[in-house]
C-alpha cells in the first residue's frame, strides 16, 4: 500500500519535455565486478567524482569521450558494454557462480545479504525499452534460501526527473566498501525513487528521494509494548559540484513508522526532518523514529593519470541538543588509483565509528533488513544488537595479466571496541578473485574468500562463475 508521502513522492514527477533525454537504465552494483571496476576507472579518468550508486548508464556513456583520451583499452570495454543497453530488448546482466564453504559461516561483504556458506550465487538482469521515457527491467539475486527481485523495476520519466519503482538499489556514499547510512550489505528493499541523472544549474546539482518498505519486525516499542510490522525508509541525496571534479553532498536517511506506529504522514517526516533534536533524541516511545545524517566529498585529482580521493562524515544521532552537530560519528577516507604502472590499479579506505550505530531503543531489530545492517558491513561482524564501535581497513589490488585476465585481491581487517561483554578479536578477509574474458560478453573465473571473524572463528570458501 502507498503512502501519503509515496504519493507525494509521485505526484513530483514532471511530464517528459521536448529534447529531453528519456530515462537510463542503471549498471549492476556489486553484482558483476569486472565492468563495475572498468566504469569506476572511466569516471575517474573523466573527471566526474561519484557520490551515490547505482550509477546510470547515461552518466558513463557523457564521460567516455573524455577518458578514450586517456585510456583506449578501458574505454572500449565498457563502451562495447554499453552497446548492449542500448537496444529495445536485451540482457544487462547475468552471473551464475557455485562453489563450497566451511561450516562457519559469515555475512559476505556488500553481497546483498548473501553468506560464505551458499552453495551458489545467481543474479541477472533484463529491460523492455518500451519508449525513451518508459523503461521495464526485471531481475532478481538468488542464493541460499534466498531470492530477491533485485533490479525488477519500472522507471519512467527524463533525465531531469527519473522515477524507478521497484527492487533499486541505494549507496550513499563515495566509498566503494564501507558506506555508513545504506549500501548493499542487506537485501534491496521494495521502494519508489526520484532522482536526475543530468546535473541541474551550472553547480552540477543531483538529487535523490526515496522511500522504501523494510521487511517486517516483530520487536518494535510503541506505547507500553511492542507491536509488529513494517517499518518505512526515506533517504535523501543532494549534491553539488562546485568546480570540476570535485562534488559535495549531503544524504539523510529516516527510519520511522511500522506496525501500530502511525506517525507516517508526509507532515510528521517533515517535522521530524526540521527538528531531529526535539523529535528523534528523546530517548522515548514517542519519538518519531531513527535518523542519521553524512556529508560526503569527492576529489578527482587533475594529474597525469588521475585518481580520486574522497571522504564520509556520518552521525547516528544528533549532539548536545543542536539540530545541525552531528553525534555517534563515523569518519571515513579513500584514495583510488585507477592505474598504477601499465597493468595495476589501487583502491585504499579506512572508517572509524562510534558507538550506536545500526541499533535503535525503538527498533529492536535496528537499521537492518531481512537480518543484515543496511550500511557498513562490519554492523554485521558483531554480536547482533550490540552498538559497539569499532575501525575497518580495505585494501584492493588489480592486476591486469600480460597474457589476458585479471586478478583482484581485497583484504579487510575489522576491530571492534572491547568495552562490551562480547570478548572481541581482529577480524581479517581475504577475498582472490581471477577473471579471463571468455568471448567479447562472457567472462570466465573462481573466487576465493577466507578469513577468520570478530569471535576467532575461520571461514572459507571458494567458487567458480560465468558472468555476461
């Protein structure tokens, strides 16, 4: 059932104007990772600095003439990529993997949900050009004991306006493992979506409004008990890009209502929305829901090769009573090297949090969705409602093979504060991935995950896939 503000949300969208472009159908996000890679090096080497994903089509297809100047092998992998988006009727993605784990199992990093245990792993993704402004795609993300309609959405509208309906994605965030308020780490959830892939005015403004339905939770308070439902998502994007390649924004995302909690109506988001302080910090049944707030920044450096350094400034809640001081905070940076020497690539980040976050004295299940953490991954490598703070650090190295394929090595290390019950350890990941292309579409590779968890617990698991 919709909403009083998903109607609102709808009634925004503007009538398709002459010499617009049409909608864009947006590229997988964390479900084929070898053109997602070569489209991250193509917006780099463009100077265009990314703050939310999934990234549309039609924003890489705008920065291919500027980075062919720089790099004609990558240019020509994702231009011919592109190729396959452009059609009336097509298939945009598809990934089969199978493989075999060790009996302990974890939550797998921005995998939408899935664990190192699942036998497989299945994602695809096809679209109905139907007009320029009319866009049907159907997909879905399949592992054990799980199938998600990832990527089955309708979006209709222009490149000022696009409105997606359906299973989409959300990332706010310019980092590519760790974002702090919503990611892929859980399954993606139902939701309505208003966004512009063509910057407004000459500061470049982008925007994004969603609203989205979470899965059902049987532990939220109201009044002097509890009561069961659904709890509702609203996010909010809005950026601007001062001079080129640097952009600036700031996200919201509001958790609120469910179950007997009625306070749902597009005047009480508002309120809230204004006023966080007096409406989500009391500390009471009677607040409005859970709040959290960044400010992001990205810089694509202008060097010979460029890279891009880029930054997140996060808060759970708000500090001393001030409507604008954010508090719970989380900090985190990276630098991506699109090319190192002639065949190598570089990605390093680093968050640091506070406690408080992903846990909620209203929500008993917390920020989280089908029972994983809707932001950074390492909510999910803890004892589950415990808000403990904590440090991660990513590493990812690409190595282009002089005699065709690629290998890609990321390691992960996660510390968790030591102040509560659970006796915590240094978590570590290491995730070997080797990809050959097969024909021009087909990619051929296994992967390997291992690692040991915050309880000293080691995992493994190893895989092999074939990915259009």
């Amino acid at each position: 059932m919709l909403s009083r503000l998903t109607l609102a949300v709808l009634s925004a969208v503007a009538c398709s104007v002459a010499g617009a472009r049409g909608v864009s159908p947006y590229l997988p996000l964390n479900l084929s990772p070898e053109i997602e890679r070569a489209v991250e090096r193509v917006l780099i080497l463009a100077d265009k600095p990314v703050l939310t994903r999934p990234i549309a089509a039609a924003t890489v297809i705008d920065a291919l003439p500027a980075a062919c100047e720089r790099d004609t092998a990558v240019c020509e992998q994702v231009r011919h990529y592109l190729r396959g988006l452009m059609k009336n009727v097509g298939i945009a993605h598809l990934s089969a993997a199978v493989g075999g784990g060790s009996s302990e199992a974890v939550a797998l990093q921005n995998r939408h949900g899935m664990r190192s245990d699942s036998p497989y792993e299945v994602s695809a993704q096809a679209y109905w050009q139907y007009r320029d402004h009319i866009l049907l795609n159907a997909g879905f993300a399949a592992f054990e004991d799980e199938v998600v309609p990832t990527g089955s959405l309708v979006s209709v509208g222009y490149e000022y306006a696009q409105l997606d309906i359906g299973w989409r994605d959300h990332w706010f965030s310019p980092m590519t493992d760790s974002a702090m308020l919503i990611s892929t780490q859980a399954q993606t959830m139902p939701s309505v979506t208003l966004s512009n892939y063509t910057p407004l005015t000459r500061f470049k403004l982008r925007y994004e409004l969603f609203y989205a339905e979470m899965s059902s939770s049987d532990d939220i308070r109201f009044e002097g008990g509890i009561t069961e439902g659904h709890p509702r998502l609203a996010g909010f994007h809005l950026s601007i890009q001062p001079v080129p390649g640097w952009s600036l924004g700031i996200n919201r995302l509001m958790q609120y209502g469910g179950g007997e909690r009625t306070n749902d109506s597009l005047g009480d988001l508002l309120d809230a929305w204004f006023r966080p302080s007096a409406t989500d910090n009391t500390g009471t049944v009677d607040d409005f829901g859970n709040q959290l707030a960044s400010i992001t920044s990205s810089f694509v450096m202008p060097t010979e090769v460029p890279f891009s350094v880029y930054f997140e400034y996060a808060g759970e809640d708000t500090s001393t009573n001030n409507d604008l001081r954010l508090g719970n905070v989380a900090l985190s940076a990276g630098v991506h090297f699109p090319r190192l020497g002639r065949n190598l690539d570089l990605t390093v980040e680093v968050s640091e949090w506070q406690n408080g976050w992903y846990v909620n004295h209203i929500y008993g299940d917390g920020l989280s969705n089908e029972g994983n953490v809707l932001g950074h991954w390492g909510g999910d490598w803890r004892e589950t409602g415990d808000g403990v703070g904590g440090m991660s650090l990513m590493t990812r190295v690409g190595w282009q093979l002089p005699g065709g394929g690629s290998v890609e090595a990321t390691y992960r290390t996660l510390a968790n504060e030591d102040y509560t019950s659970p006796d915590y350890q240094r978590a570590h990941a290491l995730d070997v991935r080797y990809s050959r292309r097969l024909t021009n579409d087909f990619f051929v590779g296994g992967e390997l995950n291992v690692g040991r968890d915050v309880f000293g617990e080691d995992y493994s698991r190893i895989s092999a896939f074939l990915r259009f």
